[in-house]
C-alpha cells in the first residue's frame, strides 16, 4: 500500500485546512482544544456548517446526499479537524444508521429519514445495550409485540449516549421470545416523543450526563418503521457494529491528544530537565506513536478494502481493541504529565468555570478525561469480548 498522499489528496488537505481556518467558529474550537463540554447547539452548529459545505455524511453515497469520500479522504479529515480543534461529528445518524437504511431500508424509508439526518430535522440515538445486555447484546429483552399496524414496545434501553439531545431512537427489539436468541430480534425505528418514553439521565464522574436510560412503557410505533424484515435485526446490528467498531479507532483524536502531551511534557520539568528528556517518560510516548501509526495504516487498508461496499468484520474488532488501548494510554500520559495540576479535579473545570483552579497547563478537565475514557475499553463491544471474537476467527471456529 503506497503511504504517500496523490497531488490529488494534497490538493484535498489544503482545501480542508483552509475551510477548517475559515469556518470553524473560534469559541466551539476553544471549547474543544479546553476539554469542556459542548452544548447540543455547539455540535448542531458544526453540522450544519459542514452540511452546507457538502461535507457531513462523508462516507455516504452522492445518490444519497453524501460527500463519498474515499477512506485516505476520511483519514485526512479526521486528522486534520481534530488537530484544529473540531468536535466530533455524531455518529449515531450519519454513520450508524445511515448506512444500515442505506442498504436494508425500504425506498420509502430512505426517502423520509435520510434527508432529515443530513439537515438536522432529527437526532438520532442508539438503543442496544440493556442492564442484562451489554456485549452479551442478543440477550436482549425488549419485547415488541404486533397489533395490527404497530408494534407495542416495552422494555429498556442504558448507556444510551447523548439520549437527551435526541427525538429519535433506532432500538434491538425482541419480536419472537421463542427461537434462537438472535433469530427474534427486529430493527425499530422510535419517535422519542411518543407517550411511554421516558429518558432518565446517568451522572457520570464529571458530573455530565452523557448517557441515559430509556424507558418503553407500552409504546405505540407504526409497523413501516420496521427496518427490512421482522426477526432479521441481528443481521443489520452487526453490519451497524462494524461500522461503529471501524469508527472507534479515533486516529485523529490520538494524534490530536498526544499532541497535546507533547506540549506539556516540554515545558514541565523532572529533576531539573523537561519531562519528554526523562527516559521512561520518552519511551512510552514513543511506544504509543509507533502503535498509533501502524494502527493509521492499519485503518486506511481495512476501510479502503470496506469501501468496495462490504462492511469489516473480524479487522473491526481489533480497529476497536487497539484505539481504545491508545487513547488510555495517552490519557494516563496526560494525566502523569500535568502531574499535581490534574489532582484538584471539579466538575466545574469541564465547564469552563475553573477560576478558583491553579491550572497553568489548562489541566482542568485531564483528571475527567482519564476516568471518563475507562470507557472505551467497554462501549461498542468490550475489548474481552472482541479479543474472544479475534481469537475464535483466527484460530478457527468460525465468527
């Protein structure tokens, strides 16, 4: 595989790079580069810019309203928006659901839930996970039961990030309790304004609440929000998971954060030198950047490959595996770094209220960060379970 950008990507990353200086309002750039929460506004703000540009649903088709770029196109994006301080763009519409409507929608559902992705009409979430379902997802129990032109949903859903902001909910709903555990599963579509749903939040460390329970209380959903077939929604959850797992390597937001540790190692000091001369401290951030840029090239040819219109399967799982053991990493290295700084942690330093903080280093929000970030190794499949799928692939046995 040829590592060397074509004049072609060139030419690419320098339009980038002047839309980013251009269009990226300053006060969501500072509030990202500072660690602090966005507001619902600040991410809706960036989609729209990107919207306009063209640029949102990067890896959708142009018949859908897509940018279709390639995967090196993607990778540079990533890179370049999270070095200029860019917030993330919400994967849960464009990059999950998007493209599972995309190949297992009907025509009818294409035409109506797409374009509201895109302009921002609807904010979707993801309801998988349950409090006895989490990586053993298709344990779910969820129940929707036919009656007549809908389905009656009862059941909950946790972890479910960002749920406050959203007004939909693509949900795993169990439609047969009685075969094969994944065999009875179908692919709702749910109207979070519809009586029976209640969204209560989780209070994390930082005092966020960045994930949420919900609740169906007998709740009515029209049966065309049934995506393909009834009983088939394994199927289309694990084309979405390896689209999410693909996503979850964060090689710009890596690169972006060790960066970031770079900084501060130069100008904090350990027995008199800068802290990136002392030996042990050089190495692991050494070590990470070498593990980071194989797992870069690693990503291009996985996506590349994917691109052709497959989705990874066993390649998606360790993308995932790695980039949640990098980015820890760098957190621990942020946190050693700042040293004393990140010891006087408060919720208000994450929201920008840190008068009262020493904070020379902009350290406020690092101690949240590292615990915050625990997380990766858990979310989108825990790393155990994707070193047993790893394992059982390449060692036989079949996925």
């Amino acid at each position: 595989m040829d590592l060397s950008y074509t004049p072609e990507e060139l030419a690419f990353q320098d339009e980038l790079r002047a839309f980013l200086r251009n269009e990226l309002p300053a006060e969501i750039s500072e509030k990202v580069r500072q660690g602090r929460e966005l507001e619902k506004a600040d991410m809706e703000r960036w989609h729209a810019i990107l919207n306009a540009r063209g640029w949102l649903a990067q890896n959708w088709p142009k018949a859908f309203g897509g940018a279709e770029w390639s995967a090196v196109q993607r990778h540079i994006y990533d890179v370049e928006a999270a070095a200029a301080g860019a917030p993330r763009i919400v994967p849960f519409g464009l990059s999950m659901l998007g493209p599972v409507l995309q190949k297992f929608g009907s025509k009818a559902q294409q035409d109506h839930w797409l374009p509201g992705i895109l302009d921002g009409s609807d904010w979707w979430c993801q309801g998988y996970s349950e409090p006895g379902a989490g990586s053993d997802l298709a344990s779910l129990k969820t129940r929707a039961v036919r009656d007549g032109n809908h389905y009656i949903v009862n059941g909950q859903k946790t972890w479910t990030t960002l749920g406050q902001h959203a007004n939909m909910i693509f949900c795993l709903v169990r439609t047969d309790p009685e075969v094969k555990q994944q065999e009875g599963i179908s692919f709702l579509l749910i109207d979070m304004n519809t009586p029976g749903v209640e969204v209560r939040p989780i209070i994390l460390l930082d005092g966020s609440p960045e994930v949420n329970e919900v609740w169906f209380t007998d709740v009515r959903v029209p049966a065309e929000n049934l995506v393909g077939e009834e009983n088939k929604g394994w199927t289309y959850a694990k084309y979405l998971l390896t689209h999410e797992r693909t996503g979850l390597g964060g090689i710009g937001a890596s690169q972006a954060a060790l960066a970031s540790v770079k900084r501060v190692a130069r100008a904090e000091t350990h027995n008199g030198k800068p802290l990136m001369q002392n030996p042990h401290f050089a190495a692991r951030v050494a070590q990470v950047e070498i593990d980071m840029r194989a797992m870069a090239t690693s990503n291009l040819r996985i996506v590349s490959q994917a691109a052709a219109g497959g989705a990874p399967g066993l390649e998606a799982s360790m993308l995932k595996v790695k980039g949640s053991v990098i980015r820890q990493e760098i957190n621990d290295l942020a946190r050693r770094a700042v040293g004393p700084y990140a010891m006087p942690f408060a919720s208000e330093a994450v929201e920008g209220a840190n008068d009262l903080i020493p904070d020379p280093l902009g350290a406020g929000p690092v101690a949240a960060q590292y615990f915050n970030n625990r997380k990766l190794s858990i979310f989108g499949g825990s790393n155990e379970i994707q070193r047993g799928i790893i394992a059982k692939v390449t060692l036989g046995g079949g996925a």
